[in-house]
C-alpha cells in the first residue's frame, strides 16, 4: 500500500534518528537549558541571518500557534487568519479555548490579500462602536498555505505593511517552510522570512523530525516571561535536549532544506503525470502538496493501493483529495503511484 496521506507518516529522518541515539548517551540538564539546544539555536539564528534572534523550540505545530498567538494578541484581541487557516479549521479551537476569536477573511487560493486586510481593519476602526468589538491584534499566515501555495516577498511583505501599520504583529506558521523555501517559482529565504515576520515557526514535525518546531523571534519582540507561559499552555518538554538534537541535525550541512527539496522535486513530477493523464487539479500549487478534485469511482479505485487524504468536498459527485509528498518520498514510491494513475 503506498502513503500519500501526509507528511508525517515517516518517524524521522536517519540523521534525526542518529542525533537522538547520540544524545541519549549523554545526561543533559532539562527544560532546553542543555549545551545541545544551544548549538541547535546558534545554528537556527546563522542561517537566518539574525544573530540576536531568540529561538524556542516547542513540540507541535498547534502548541506553537496557540502559545504564539496568545501571547503576541492582546487579551481584548482576536488573531486575523483566512478562513482557511489551522487555526480556525484544524486546530478544534485552540485559539479561541486560550482567549481569542479567530477573526477571518476570504482565502485566495489559501492565501490572504493584503488589500483585503487593510479593508478589515479600516472598516473596523471606522465603526463608533468598535470599542463594544474584538480588535484585530495579530495576524496570522502560513507559508505554505493549507493549500500547497506559497506568498512571494513583495506578498509578505505588503501584509507585514498593513499589520504594522495598524499595530499588529505578524506570525508566520512555517510548519511547512522548508518545502515553501525549496518549491520552483519561489523567491523568499529564510532570511527574508526572518527580516518580514514579527515571529515564525520553522517546522520539523513535517520536514524530517520526530516532532518539535522552532519558534524564533527576530525583533527584540519576545513576550515577557515566554518560557513560563510555553509551560502554563502544557507545551515545554522536560526533555528539551531532544528538541535540540533533532534541530543540530535538521541545520548541520544545510540537510533540512536538501530533504524538503526532495519532497518539491517528486511533487512535481506527479503534477505533471496528472496534468499528462488527464486529471483536473484542483488549482496549481508548487510545494509538496497536491490537490486533485476526483469522482468517487476513481476515489474508490485509488485507494484500493494509495493513501490519500481528504479535503473538502467539491459537489455531490466530485471530492478534493491530497497527494502529499513528503521529505522521504523515494522516486520508486513516485513510480508506483504514476503507474496506478
């Protein structure tokens, strides 16, 4: 049975896997207050080009958005995300059980317009009763978006435009940055992510780690006690050395941008598979994930062999699906798949 579900599917990769059993050799002081997580961070703050960046590594993505958000949003603020977003959809509300309304917009193939944000905001402080309202106080995108898409410099940064102007922190949920980084068409660096966003994830759980994700802030911006409310939101691991050496291995000789590649690279020859078999992709995206809108026969005749993952239903007869590449994905795996295509 082959796996397109997800890009978790895999454990770790094998440099991930050999930190890990090295550390385990050691004894290390708990809480990422270890000589591994330091080096870890020392390297995360080099290849983003910010050497005085704080950085914090967390155990997931939902723990990362839901301990960001509240802490950088005010506490009569909600976060503004397109409807799209984690966390309004995928995160069971995690945001609004820490205090704050998820606020939306109209996603535009996953993405927000700056443009459309400004309205908001205008239009909210325009209204003579918007102290009785929830203000907008951050904003939220990711990059890549639910959709595989992906913000180009001059995007991000017209967003970062409008949020500052208006007050507003902007947070990048990168738990897939690694493939928006590496994807064919992009024109963003880690350092530009780290340059634009007032605070961003970089990704493991999804780019070749176990688990764990690296929350860094580049601005002097860090909020007050942030180690104390990681823990009073349930998210600080008493082994933190594990976090830390799984991200010494992710940013030793560039590996975590080489694997994410990886997943780009098989993604697209199964777009252009589908494009040459006659698929209707449901809009093109560049990163690692695929979406396909399929009738339910062929749903049905794919999954007897490959795991797919569902979307959101098109009309009564069709259905999005996903065909998620990921950093481990073999091109005999991609192979197969085109075969049974």
């Amino acid at each position: 049975m082959l796996s397109f579900e997800n890009d978790y599917s895999r454990a770790a990769h094998p440099a991930v896997l050999d930190a890990v059993v090295r550390a385990n050799e050691h004894l290390y002081s708990g809480y990422g207050s270890d000589e591994l997580t330091a080096q870890a961070k020392a390297k995360i703050r080099e290849t983003c080009g910010a050497p005085d960046a704080d950085v914090w590594f967390l155990v997931g993505g939902t723990q990362a958005n839901q301990v960001v958000i509240d802490t950088i949003t005010p506490a009569y603020a909600g976060v503004v995300a397109v409807a799209s977003g984690h966390p309004n959809v995928h995160e069971a509300g995690a945001i609004e059980y820490a205090g704050h309304k998820v606020l939306t917009l109209p996603h535009h193939n996953g993405k927000m317009d700056a443009g459309e944000l400004d309205e908001y905001c205008k239009t909210f402080y325009a209204d003579a009763n918007h102290e009785h309202m929830v203000f907008p106080g951050s904003v939220y995108v990711s990059q890549s978006t639910e959709y595989g898409t992906i913000y180009s410099k001059a995007e991000l940064e017209a967003i970062a435009e409008v949020a500052h102007r208006y007050d507003m922190p902007l947070f990048v949920d990168g738990a897939r940055l690694g493939y928006a980084l590496t994807a064919t068409g992009g024109d963003m660096t880690l350092e530009d992510v780290a340059r634009i966003a007032d605070v961003f994830y970089i990704g493991g759980t999804k780019v070749g780690a176990l688990f764990g994700e690296a929350v860094v802030f580049t601005k002097h911006n860090t909020p007050k006690h942030f180690l104390t409310r990681i823990k009073q939101h349930g998210a600080l691991l008493a082994k933190g050395f594990v976090l830390g050496a799984q991200f010494d291995a992710l940013f030793t000789d560039n590996l975590y941008f080489r694997i994410a590649r990886n997943a780009n690279e098989a993604a697209d020859r199964i777009r252009e598979a589908l494009k040459a078999k006659g698929y209707q992709l449901t809009f093109d995206a560049p990163t690692n994930q695929i979406f396909v809108t399929l009738d339910q026969p062929t749903i049905e005749r794919l999954e007897r062999d490959i795991k797919l993952g569902f979307m959101e239903k098109a009309d009564d007869a069709h259905t999005v699906m996903r065909i998620c590449t990921s950093w481990s994905t073999t091109p005999e795996e991609v192979d197969q798949l085109i075969a049974l295509l």
